[in-house]
C-alpha cells in the first residue's frame, strides 16, 4: 500500500515538473527575438561637397566622358608627343598606385546648356594621365597647399621679373577657380626641373616650348611637378581674368611659327592645369577649342585669350579634383 501510495506520489510530481518546464519555455519563446534578420534596403545619398581626401566615384566629369583622352601631351605649341615625354605620369616607386579621389563639386543649378565651344557653356573637362583623379593632398587647414619656385637663369626673352609676374599670374588664375588651392611661391632658385627630387622647379632650359611633369607617390595622391620651358621667344602681355583687363596677343596664326613671340601667361596657365592633374582635350574636336585645356593655342582667333581665361569646363574640371563650396567665377569669352 506504502508502494503504491509512493508511485503514485512520484508520478503526480513528475506531471508537475513536466508542465511547470513546458511553460517556462513557451514564455521564453515568446519573449525573445527572431534570429532571422530582416534586410532593410539601403538607400543612395548625393556627394555634399567637401574637402577632404576621403575616397569616393566621383561622377563629375560625366558630361565629358565623350571626349576622349590621348596619350602624350603638348608642348604648348599645339605639337603632340607620344606616351614616355617629359609629361608622362611617373611614381616614385616605378609602380601603378592606387586613385585618391575627392567628393567632387555637383554642378551649380541653373546653368545654361551646353553648348560648345563657347567658354561659357561648354562644360568639358578631363584628367590626366590615366584618365584617374589623382590629386594633391589637403592640409589639416582644409586646404591644398602647392609650393613652387623658378628658375630664370637660362630665359633670354624676358626678365626674371617678367617670368614671375606671368607664372604667378597664371597660378593665380586656377587659385579663384578653386579657392580651396593655395599656391605660395619661395621665390627664385638656381636648381633645375629634375623629376622626384620634391621640388616644384619651373626653369627655362627645355627643348620645346613647354613640358609639364606631375608625379604620384605609393598612394596615388600628387606629390611634385616641374616645367620645363624653352629660352627664348617668350613675351609676356598681362591678362588679369578678375577684371577681363587682357592685353591681345599680337603675331600670326599661320605656319609652324605661329605666335612669335609667344605669350608666357597664356602657356603657363595651361600647364598649372596639368600639375593639378586635368588633362589635354581631344585635339581632333574641334568643340574643345575654347577650353584652357585645349592642347593647341594656334586654332584661337589672332589676339584671343582663351588660354589664361578659364573656361566653364576647365573650372569645373579643377574643382571636381579641389572642391569648394562657393559660386562660380566669372567666365569671360576672350
């Protein structure tokens, strides 16, 4: 009997735990979260202008993406050299790096439509090189600064004065384009245009009219440049683009000595675009021709100066590399 009860004892708390446990898990079951997660769709942001180095795709040059890129540059009398001149792209390292890239400046709204070559309009613009935005690097002020000297010594034409005030000049003209640029100049040096010796020499002993030199580090960002111009045949007639105060260029258009004496502002302006890293436009479109960075001068009218004026495409072209958040300069039709 004392067995019985005992089983029988046994099997009501064995009932009991069993309900009390079956319970304890349903609670738990409906207290806790899925562990199936639910992907909830990203969704894309439009670039905000900006100037840091963070690496981003920057579409900016969209509108030129027709507009192809040729190997080789000018020498800043509308000659083409080949890939391997003194312009051709070069690493420390003898080897590819990767692209820094900058979030580059959206367009103003309410621009006109394109229409070219008229510099206001034509919105063209390419990189060099490799057709890749590398670029300077962005100090810790948020801007980019490029130092430089010259070397006068070998120039004929012109006095060392004359020299600066040209080059100068021109380096000004793509610093209001894109304020976020700093240029300093150290003043003159008797040191030569020598490639990866990390100084930006401009000097006068270079077999054509002008060579331009840009160079990237392991990372991809721009770290020097140097210009190498010919010694003689230069003139300098001042171009001020803030007031459009521009001497006309004088001389011919015809020949293979077009433009003698050839202006120094004008030639220099078009190769600060390639130290920043913009390229040559196709030389073959004649829809290029009003752009700074066209590569030929002698297809402009007598007297213009599209050269040492920025066109609408050339600005865009150096702030989708320097962005800033300010209002266009003006665009002057020389």
């Amino acid at each position: 009997m004392r067995t019985r009860l005992h089983a029988c004892l046994v099997f009501v708390l064995a009932l009991a735990s069993a309900a009390c446990s079956g319970s304890t898990r349903s609670e738990r079951d409906a207290a806790s979260p899925s562990t199936t997660l639910s992907t909830i769709p990203g969704t894309l942001h439009d670039t905000v202008p900006s100037s840091t180095d963070a690496p981003t795709t920057s579409s900016a040059a969209a509108s030129s993406s027709n507009v192809a890129t040729r190997s080789g540059t000018d020498d800043g009398a509308g000659t083409k050299r080949g890939a391997g001149s003194a312009t051709t792209t070069t690493t420390g390292s003898g080897s590819k790096s990767s692209t820094p890239t900058s979030t580059p400046t959206p367009p103003p709204s309410g621009l006109p439509a394109e229409k070219c070559p008229e510099p206001k309009t034509c919105r063209r613009y390419v990189f060099h090189g490799d057709g890749a935005p590398h670029r300077w690097r962005t100090g810790s002020d948020g801007r980019v600064t490029i130092r430089y000297r010259i070397n006068p010594s070998a120039a004929t034409s012109l006095s060392p004065e004359q020299i600066e005030g040209a080059i100068r000049a021109a380096f000004e003209t793509w610093e209001r384009a894109a304020p976020t640029l700093n240029f300093v100049y150290d003043g003159r040096t008797t040191m030569q245009a020598v490639p990866d010796d990390g100084v930006n020499v401009i000097a006068f002993n270079g077999p054509t009219f002008e060579n331009t030199t840009p160079m990237l580090d392991r990372e991809g960002y721009v770290t020097e440049f140097d210009m190498l111009y010919t010694a003689n045949g230069w003139a300098w007639m001042s171009c001020q683009q803030a007031d459009n105060s521009c001497t006309p260029i004088s001389g011919t258009t015809t020949g293979p000595a077009s433009r003698t004496p050839t202006e120094l502002q004008s030639i220099a302006t078009h190769a600060v675009g390639h130290a920043l890293w913009l390229g040559d436009m196709d030389i073959n479109d004649s829809l290029n021709r009003n752009l700074t960075m066209f590569p030929d001068h002698t297809q402009h009218p007598p007297g213009s100066r599209f050269w040492s004026t920025l066109a609408l495409g050339d600005v865009l072209g150096v702030r989708a590399l320097y962005p800033c958040s300010c209002p266009l300069p003006p665009i002057y039709d020389p």
